[in-house]
C-alpha cells in the first residue's frame, strides 16, 4: 500500500529547487561571534570547490563578468581582498556575484554595507588591513571538528579583542610568525598559509585579557554585523541626527559646544553632522554610542519613529587612536598633485608616484583622495587598452605565421608554427596565439573536408 504521503505526490506538480552554478553553501552565524564575513564565506566555497580562490576568480567569477579579471592580480590577493568585507564597491561587487553564482540572497549581510546608508564608504576603522583571528576560537573549532570560519567582526579595525575570549586578536602566525594573505592559495581558514601550522597558537592569549571599553566595542560591533537592512521606511542617518539632537538639549541645555566636551568629541565634529550632512566614521559613531551607553544596532531596529534610550556616562580617555597623519607641507601637496594629473594623463599607476616620491600608498590617498582615485581610474583604462592592443597583435602575428607556412606549401604543424612565432617574439603557449592558430587549422581542415566529399561526388 502507498503510504499517504506518496499518494498525494503528482510529478508534473513537483517544481525543482533553481539550480546555483556553485555549490550553495550556508554561511555561519555563531553564538557571540556574529555573522560570517564574506572573505571566509569565499574562502569555505573555494574550499567545497577544491579550486584556489585566483582561479575561482579567474574562471568562475569573471566569467561572464570580465571586471573580476582585476580581482585576480596578486596585491589584492594578498591585502586588497580584505575590503570584501567592508563598505563599498568591492563588497558590493563580490556579494552580488556569490549571490547570483550561489542562488542565495543573503551574503549583503556578511559585509558592512548594509551601513552604507549610515557610514561613509571610506571610513576610518572599518577593515582592517590583514586577517586576524582569535587562536582559542581557533582552538575549540579543532575540538568540536566545526568547519574553522572567520567572523565578520574579526576583520573590523576598531575591535581589538575575541568578542567571545576577550584575548587580543592575532595577526600573526604562532609558529612561523608571518602574517596571512588575504585569499591563501590553499584555501584553509584554520591554518598558516607558510607554514601549515593550525593558527590556535599563541604566546600572548589568554582569556579575559581586555579592558571595558574593548569588551564593548566588541561586543557592540557584533551586534552590528547581525543588524541585517534597515527595517523599509528607517533612515538610520535622520535617526542619529535626532538622538544628537535630544542629547544635547537633554545634556547640555542646547549648546553643541558644551555637550562636545563633556562626551569628548570634537566640536567640529557635530558641525559636520548635522549643518553639513556628513556622515560619521565608524570609530566616530561607536564613540558617541559609548558615551551615551546605546547600542548603534539600535539604529536599525527599532521601529519608525522611535530613538534608541540614550544615557550620558564618563569616557575612560581616549576611545581610539587615529594614526598620526603623515606630514606634508601644502608646497609638497601641490607637487604632489601635479605629479598624480601628469601620471594620469600618461597612464601611469598611483604606486608609480609612491616609488618615485618615496611614499606610502595611504599618505597620498591622505592627502589626495579624489586625485588619487582618477589616477588609478585612468591607470585602469590605459593598462586595459594596452593589454587589448598586445592581444590583437599577437593574434596578428599568429595568423601570418599560419598563412606564410601554408603559402610556402607546407602544413603548419606546431612545430613549424613554434619555429615561425618564435621570430617573432611569441609562441603558441600564449592563449590568443593558441585561440588564432585552432581557428585556421580547423578552417583549412575544413576546406580539405569539403574538396575531399567534392572529389567523391565526381567520382560517383
Ligand atoms: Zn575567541
Ligand atoms: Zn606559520
């Protein structure tokens, strides 16, 4: 007898599942930790694929999108890959495409642009610029054979301790001592990218190692990973804005200048806020949530119309320490951003001017954002034409060897063609050569197919 189930089965009712082009795998939020960062989701598929992350790059995730090509260059690889995680055109770009390449609609939130619409795209504190990691996190995963995953949280450069362990967080191999790129070629979240020691080592963790305020700041930047989108019809920025506003004729009687000093902020800062339209950092906006004890998750959730509780409290000093901002005097920015406009216009790179002008990468981008930004703008477009040209050339040249060797009666066997290409400063182990010479043999294949069924057709 069919069970009752089975009865109720009709065939040509069954809608299948839509097929992924890659494996849909399901990213972990873990008690404490938050929610998963993009990078380590990647790295997880990657690792289901049995392909490095380059050539799931290269293959999968520029085929069809021909931008990705630029994802697969060495530097980002190794440190550039962080912003996966961040706020962004990057994150934006390497969600989208996981979620269409995984039929998912849920890796937005595994980056922290779902705060774009709060924070700007470039702020402070935000990514920091290599893996980190907690070894006892590392540790206990081992134990329970979990699948070893990076949080999100980690990657953020205002946390500085295991939300979870409170030890500080790791940038370094315990064995080896060296850092981790940003994709490792062997795609393994638990070990050392040098040396395959597991990365639950370490001199200096042990638990409970951190002040209050780390363990808030922590503990506030998980919530801020699991906040999702904006509930429809909130606007978190007009949220902050108001809860400002009623601190400061709560706190300070209306007067900005006062309520800056007593929660330790600048009084710039507040022009910049709310005459201005300009949106905090992120150390910015974890600081004033600190010193008015609200959660900045709280910006999201709650519904329309209301402001987190706010209550004013004492800061322990300092919140974060910015980097000193390299020193330049106005004359050498002057240079500095003629020598950008000229390499721009001859196609040079933004790490051109850094070599020649002995500077880091960041203390131009310091300076010069927007310059900076159209250098590398016009770098792109010049190295892109450029590679195009080399193609078509060596297409060119494939294609005259083909025709000079046919011509001298000969068959253009490889051989021949390595010998002729070989002059000429190429070889078919170039991709396009390669493409170019298929193309004629199978034409010339393919005339021989059809004057050998002519000679059969006169014979019959
Ligand atoms: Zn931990
Ligand atoms: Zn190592």
């Amino acid at each position: 007898m069919q069970s009752p189930s089975l009865q109720s089965w009709r065939e040509e009712e069954y809608q299948p599942p839509p097929r992924s082009i890659l494996y849909s795998l399901d990213p972990i939020s873990q008690q404490g930790l938050g929610a998963e960062s993009l990078r380590s989701y990647f790295i997880r598929l990657c690792r289901a694929h049995g392909v490095t992350p380059r050539r799931m790059v290269r293959e999968v995730l520029a085929s069809g999108a021909p931008g990705f090509r630029s994802y697969a260059g060495s530097r980002f690889l190794a440190t550039g890959a962080m912003t996966i995680n961040g706020l962004g055109s990057v994150a934006e770009a390497f969600a989208a495409r996981l979620e269409a390449l995984c039929a998912r609609r849920d890796l937005t939130p595994l980056t922290l642009n779902p705060w774009a619409v709060l924070l700007p795209s470039n702020s402070a504190g935000a990514v920091y610029r290599k893996p980190r990691w907690c070894p006892l996190c590392i540790a206990e995963g081992r134990k329970t054979e979990a699948e070893i995953h990076q949080p999100l949280v980690w990657s953020m450069a205002v946390v500085a301790v295991c939300p979870v362990h409170h030890t500080p967080l790791e940038h370094s191999c315990g064995s080896c001592g060296r850092r981790q790129p940003a994709l490792p070629r062997i795609p393994d979240l638990g070990r050392c990218a040098h040396c395959g020691e597991w990365l639950d080592r370490s001199h200096t963790a042990k638990p409970g190692n951190a002040s209050d305020v780390q363990r808030w700041v922590a503990a506030a930047s998980v919530e801020m990973t699991l906040a999702g989108f904006p509930v429809p019809g909130i606007q978190p920025l007009s949220r902050f804005r108001t809860l400002l506003l009623k601190a400061i004729d709560t706190y300070a009687g209306g007067v900005r200048a006062h309520f800056c000093r007593q929660i330790g902020l600048s009084p710039w800062a507040l022009t910049k806020w709310l005459g201005e339209g300009r949106r905090p950092s992120l150390p910015q906006l974890l600081h004033v949530a600190y010193a008015l004890d609200f959660q900045p998750a709280a910006l999201f959730r709650l519904p329309s119309g209301q402001t987190p509780d706010f209550n004013i409290r004492a800061l322990p000093g300092k919140l974060f320490h910015r980097a000193p901002k390299p020193l330049l005097s106005p004359d050498d920015v002057r240079r500095l951003k003629l020598s950008l406009q000229a390499a721009g216009e001859q196609g040079l790179t933004v790490s051109s001017i850094c070599r020649q002008e002995s500077l880091k990468r960041s203390a131009i981008k310091y300076w010069l954002p927007e310059e900076c930004a159209h250098t590398s703008k016009l770098a792109k477009v010049a190295a892109e034409s450029a590679s195009k040209r080399s193609r078509s050339e060596k297409e060119d040249l494939a294609h005259a060897a083909f025709k000079q060797i046919a011509g001298e009666g000969a068959y253009p066997s490889r051989r021949r063609m390595e010998d002729k290409l070989k002059q000429s400063g190429t070889s078919l182990l170039n991709g396009v050569a390669r493409e170019a010479y298929a193309q004629d043999r199978a034409l010339l294949i393919g005339d021989c197919d059809v004057s050998m069924a002519n000679v059969n057709l006169d014979q019959k």
